[in-house]
C-alpha cells in the first residue's frame, strides 16, 4: 500500500530506474500477490522467498538472499518502507555494501521495545541517509535522537495515496451486499504476537470480541499466523463473529469504509480510519502513530478484558471528519520523488566539490 502510489512516480521519472524486490515476508496469495495486483505494481524484479520463522532466521535470510542482487543491480539507493524484517535485512544489506538507505515512514516510535517493529525502525532509522516521515511526531522524535535536519523530511502518508486513490472502487466493490450485512457491523484484524500467541491471551481477547458482537455483528478477516494460532488452541466463537478469510486491499479497506467500529492491533489501519473518519480501539497499550489519537478517531483500549470494555463503552459512535495530519492529502508519492531528487542532487555535488 506504500509503493502502490509510489511507484508510477518513480517509473515515469527520467532520471529513475526503480526495480521492485519481493522479498517473501509475507507470501500469502491473499495478503501478496492479490495486492500488487489491485495496487497496479509490476511483477517483481527479484523475489527473495524468504518466508517465515523466527526474527532471527527471517533476518538472517534476508540479509543472505538480498546481498546478490545489490551485487547485480549496483543501485543508486535502496528504498525501504515501514518497520518490518525484511525492512531491516534490506536497509543493512544496503549499508553496509556502501549503499545510500532511504527509508520510507520513519521516525514512528512506539517507545515499547518488546515489540520488535520498534526495534526494527530505530536500527534502520539510525543507519538510513535519507529519512522520509509521514507525520510530524517521526519528525520530532528523530530530532530528538540526534539526526541532521539535513537528512529527514516530512513527505506524508503513502498509505492516505492509496486509500484516497482506491476509496470510490472499494466503496463500489459491494462489500456489505457480498457479506449478506444488515445494519451496522464492526471490524476485527489482530496479528501481532502479543495478542495471539498466548493461548491464554488470545482466549482473553476472543472472549471480550464476544461481548462487543452483542452490540452488532463483528466481521474478522483472519491474517494466517492469527488462524493457526486459534486452531492450535482449539478456540472457536460464536455466530455473531464471522470468520473471513484474508481479504484484498480494495475489498478490506470496503469494509472497513462502511463500518461504524473498527477493533484493531494493526499501525495502517489507525492511520486509515483516522482519514474515513471511522470510530477505532487500537488492541495495544501504545501507539507510533500518535496523530490517530491526536487529530483521528482513534482510542488505545490496551490489550485486557477490563480496559478493552471499558474503551468500548466510552466510544463515541459518531463518524467524525477531522482535519487529517499533515501531508495525509493524497499526495505524498510527489513528495517522496522531489526529496529523492534532492538527495541525489546534493549528494552529486559534495562529490563534484569533493574531486
């Protein structure tokens, strides 16, 4: 969803050559390939078929299978978005072979370092030449941790692109009608390891999903690690949640835009219910999007039975359009493509200054 509207930029650039590298991290069809189809990005150039496994063997895998193509490609640049293993193996591989990182959505701070995403962003973030944030507080923080100004820019959300320039057809894709829905429903995502590898935990929280659905029915599209993890614990619910299978980006986000609530672990999907205005409890303690809460709809509910309800019962149900963050407004792939025309620009000159 963040090099959908990134990439058309780059490609009809004259002075760029982009080349898309697949890693393999997430190699589900419904969570892969259906989305670089919806999102009109080109078959990979390379694909690393990294797969799954422990963050130590994913890394280990990426860092191993990416180095040939740097050999290959000899790039300008590596561009990496977000805060997933695949962008850290990359960003490493990168720099270490002597190859500027840009990093796409830095900045984000958790400030939890159990999570390993926090992880992830501050190594690549401190290794990175060029720091592109999507809202003010990546800014902030990097200033904070001693990054030149020099190497950062506010450029926006990639992700706002998407869902701005995908919002008409998700809306036509019909969502409600295909689900059979009457009257209002929620949404449920939950993958990250804090909720659903416990079995305890994840009882816990199947159990407080039950007590919402009394309200109105909850629709749960269910990520593969979440899946396993309920058939290995042998937990099942009621009628009133109804299991889906992995949907595409154009139909999820559908059904997320015709919502009234949304109940979720995941960092996207605050941003994107910020900007449709949809009511959102964030399933964690903590947030590296702090403009969801600031300016959006969204509310951190924790992660316990007690705090979760609690957020529930304060909700406020009414869809509210506020201003959205900085930069969120459908344009930042522009804003990306004239920072990386700076950079190389600047960096062309030092060298002329150099010789």
């Amino acid at each position: 969803m963040k090099l959908g509207p990134l990439w058309p930029e780059l490609a009809s650039a004259a002075e760029f050559e982009p080349v898309l590298v697949h890693t393999g991290q997430h190699y589900d069809e419904a969570l892969s390939g259906q989305f670089l189809r919806e999102l009109g990005l080109p078959q990979p150039g390379h694909c690393l078929e990294v797969g799954s496994g422990s963050h130590a063997s994913q890394t280990a895998r990426i860092l191993e299978r990416m180095e040939p193509v740097i050999e290959r490609e000899r790039p300008a640049a590596v561009l990496v978005v977000g805060d997933v293993n695949s962008t850290l193996g990359a960003a490493l591989v990168a720099a270490k072979m002597g190859v500027a990182v840009v990093h796409v959505e830095a900045g984000l701070r958790s400030f939890d370092r159990t999570m390993p995403e926090e992880i992830n962003r501050l190594a690549v973030d401190a290794i990175s030449d060029l720091l592109l944030a999507s809202e003010e507080s990546g800014m902030r923080n990097l200033r904070a941790e001693g990054i030149p100004e020099s190497r950062m820019r506010l450029v926006g959300n990639l992700m706002i692109d998407s869902l701005r320039g995908n919002l008409e057809r998700a809306e036509a894709a019909g969502m409600r009608e295909r689900l059979g829905i009457v009257g209002e429903y929620g949404v449920v995502t939950l993958h990250r390891a804090g909720n659903v590898d416990d079995p305890a935990r994840l009882a816990e929280m199947l159990g407080t999903l039950e007590v919402m659905a009394k309200r109105q029915p909850l629709y749960f599209p269910v990520h593969p690690r979440t899946r396993a993890r309920l058939e290995a614990a042998g937990l099942s619910v009621s009628e009133r949640i109804h299991l889906l299978e992995p949907l595409g980006y154009v139909e999820f986000l559908g059904l997320v835009a015709g919502s009234s609530v949304v109940l979720t672990d995941s960092g996207g999907i605050q941003e994107e219910t910020t900007v449709l205005g949809v009511p959102c409890l964030t399933l964690r303690d903590n947030t590296e999007r702090p403009a969801t809460v600031e300016q959006g709809t969204n509310v951190l509910a924790g992660t316990r039975r007690g705090t979760i309800l609690a957020a529930w019962a304060g909700l406020s149900w009414e869809r509210r359009l506020r201003e959205a963050p900085v930069g969120w407004d459908g344009r930042a792939a522009g804003r990306v493509v004239a920072a990386l025309r700076e950079f190389f620009r600047g960096r062309r000159e030092r060298e002329e200054l150099a010789a």
